[in-house]
C-alpha cells in the first residue's frame, strides 16, 4: 500500500527519500536517512526497526546489497516485508519479500531506486524513475516529490492516500528537509504546499542552527 523513493544528489552529496501511502502517519515509520550515509525505506507490513538496522550496517562498512542481504537472513517476518537502501554513494538495492501477493516492483536509475506494493500498475515504478529524473537541475527534494507525484499520475496505489512524508539529509546531524502530511485526502498535494513554504527557508533555518550570528534580528 506504498510506494517510495531513495536517492541521492550527485551534484550535492544530498541523500533523501519520499513515501507516501493509504494508512496514516508514514513518515514516523517507514523513512529513516543518516547524513554522510545513506538513506533506507521499510514498507508492506512495516517493520520500523529495518530502516535504522540497515543504515547501521553500512556505517559498519556493509555495501547496500549486502546490507539487506544480511537482514534478509535474520529478521523477523521477512517474506512480508519490501526494503529499500541507498548508500553515500548512489549504490543501490532493494527487498522483495516472497509473501507480497499484490502487484510490486521497482525500477533505479544512477543514484535513485523507486519501489511500491498494492500498486494499481507494475509501470508506477518506472514512472517515478522518470519523474525523479525530468529535472535534475532541481534540489534533491524537489526531485524526490515530483517522482511522487508521478507515481500517483501513473495509477499509484489502489487504496486512496492518506499520508505523504519527504526527507533529505546533508552534512548536519539533522535533517535539512523533514516534511510530513500525517493525514489528508490528498496528502501529495499538502506535501507539495508544506515543501514550497518551506524551499525558501531551508537555508536560513540551516544558518540559524549553525550560524546564529549571521542572523541579526531573527528569532
């Protein structure tokens, strides 16, 4: 019932991620990205514990691959699970457990893997790809969106959305972007108004967490 998103800016070193799905409150368990690292997603009966397991394999030197491979072999409840993982290198890979009746896949481009389950069309994938790739002039989480909202145009899902979540890591401790539509009938379109508020304050909210100074006058 989800279909999502890894990727990471060649340009920038920026890593990111973007689901969005039928149930509510996506973003508090399915997306999970380290500056520096990587980004992973864990969807289809969601097993919150995988993404953060994941990231903890490649800080201990693990490729993508191997990484899923190594949590393929051990947890629980694995043939239901779909994970995605990205490194900070634009590697890539991804899980398909053996017990996902619905239509699923995934389809990756250079430095991006897009995947989905409960899916009204086995194309939803490739759409994402194209839609992550239209305009690569564009900041990771503008490009992460649109591959969203291309999915949806694509069929998307077959239950109707209810919760969308964005989010891109860059050399701080803290996320640069962490957008959530927590419950909503159209949850891509709030996600698209919460991201266009808040691109122009990405970077002075960065500077105030990092250069206070250089914020005179600014609560």
């Amino acid at each position: 019932m989800t279909f999502s998103i890894v990727a990471r800016c060649a340009a920038t070193g920026m890593i990111g991620c973007a689901v969005t799905t039928s149930s509510i409150s996506v973003g508090s368990r399915c997306s999970h990205a380290r500056a520096g690292l990587g980004a992973a997603l864990t969807q289809h009966r969601t097993d919150p514990r995988l993404g953060p397991q994941a990231l903890d394999l490649l800080a201990g030197g693990a490729d993508p691959e191997t990484a899923l491979q190594t949590i393929a072999r051990s947890a629980p409840g694995i043939d239901y699970r779909q994970l995605a993982l990205i490194d900070k290198e634009g590697r890539t890979a991804c899980f398909h457990g053996a017990a996902i009746a619905s239509t699923h896949g995934h389809a990756t481009t250079e430095g991006a893997l897009a995947l989905g389950n409960i899916l009204r069309s086995d194309e939803v994938p490739e759409a994402m790809i194209a839609g992550f790739g239209a305009r690569p002039e564009e900041p990771l989480a503008e490009r992460l969106l649109m591959a969203l909202e291309a999915g949806e145009k694509a069929g998307g899902e077959w239950r109707q959305l209810k919760s969308a979540a964005l989010l891109v890591v860059h050399e701080t401790s803290f996320p640069l972007v962490d957008l959530r539509e927590d419950f909503d009938a159209q949850p891509l379109v709030k996600l698209r108004f919460l991201w266009e508020l808040y691109r122009p304050q990405a970077q002075p909210y960065l500077d105030r967490a990092l250069r206070p100074e250089s914020m005179p006058g600014v609560a």
